[in-house]
C-alpha cells in the first residue's frame, strides 16, 4: 500500500487507527497475566467490543454519532494475517472491506500489511499525519506502539501544531507517557472489557 493512494482516500469524520500487532500483543499478555490472577480461561477479545470501546473512549457517543460512519484501520506486518488472540481475528477473511452497525454507527475495517518493521512504524506516522491533517477528519483515536520510544517521540512531534479545537486527537497507551498536543486514555480498560475481565474479579 503506497502513502499517496492514502492521500487521495475520502476519510470519514471519525477514524480509528490500530497497529495490529502491537495490540494482539497486548491482549496476549493480558490473558495470559489475568488466567494466572484470576484462575479461569479467557476467550478471545470480542473485536467489535473492543472497537465500540475506543469509539467511547476516543469521545463518540450514541445519539451524536449513530447515523455516521466510522473508518477502521489495521496496520500489521506482512506475516501476521490475523490477529491471533481476537475473535473475529483474521485480517483477509474477517476483518477487511468488512463493517459493522451498532448504536455508535457504521465501523467500516480494513487491513494493510507491511512488509518490514521499520517500514511498519513509518507507514503508521505517515497515516496518522495524512489523517489528522485532513479536513474532513474531525476524531482520531490512535493505537500505536506506545512502548516504542522512538516513534511515540515521533508521534508527539508530528501532532504538536494540530489545533485540537477543529480537531479531536485521542492516543491510547498502556500508561500515561509524557505528553503531546492530543488526548490519552489507557489501552487496558478497553481490552480487559472485550476480553469480558470484570472488576470485581480483581
């Protein structure tokens, strides 16, 4: 996938951008640390909880944003074809030119493989630039590879102009990192309530 065939897209007001691998990694550790804590199986994270959950956190709500549409963008490398501890996981069959409609709107997904890991951090910033910088994107809710200190730095420096009055920028991470001109939530809360984790097993 070339950046200027991401400069020619019609974005949505609403965008939702995800390094895949970054966070199955995540949800892997989560499972694996929770069975031990609370002594039962975890399933899979339920993909499109997880995905309603950014849209709440990233600031969507129902009523305001049930009749837009939502676009979802999973960055993954080359060898990675599904997201192995999600449900539905596997980015060609379920998850690509695939949506789906609930009380926050349509999610319209897709998927983009790269073909090696430093491409992979740089395709990522090229598309969060081109996506905040567009005038018809109004939210932006990022994953990126927060614990990469690189490219967080990177990130910052990229998102330090944007004006947040026009524009809604919401940058999950597993902790609070020093911050930017944008918005953060922690990643966990989300994929502890997709994983179906309650509080009370804690």
């Amino acid at each position: 996938m070339n950046i200027q065939d991401f400069n020619n897209t019609k974005w949505s007001r609403n965008i939702i951008l995800v390094d895949g691998d970054y966070v199955d990694n995540v949800a892997f550790n989560l499972i694996v640390n929770f069975e031990r804590m609370i002594g039962r199986r975890i399933q899979k994270a339920d993909t499109a909880r997880w995905i309603d959950c950014i849209a709440l956190d990233g600031g969507m709500r129902e009523g305001r944003d049930s009749d837009g549409e939502t676009q979802v963008i999973f960055i993954h490398s080359k060898e990675k074809t599904a997201l192995d501890n999600f449900n539905p996981g596997s980015y060609e069959t379920d998850l690509n030119a695939k949506a789906f409609k609930d009380t926050l709107g349509e999610f319209i997904i897709s998927s983009y493989p790269v073909e090696e890991v430093v491409k992979h951090d740089d395709f990522f910033l090229d598309v969060l630039k081109t996506v905040v910088n567009h005038k018809d994107v109004h939210r932006v809710m990022a994953v990126p590879n927060a614990e990469h200190a690189p490219l967080w730095e990177e990130i910052r420096h990229a998102l330090r102009d944007i004006d947040d009055e026009e524009k809604r920028i919401t940058l999950f991470a597993m902790q609070p990192l020093s911050g930017g001109n944008f918005k953060q939530e922690i990643l966990g809360y989300s994929l502890m309530n997709a994983l179906g984790i309650k509080g009370d097993e804690l």
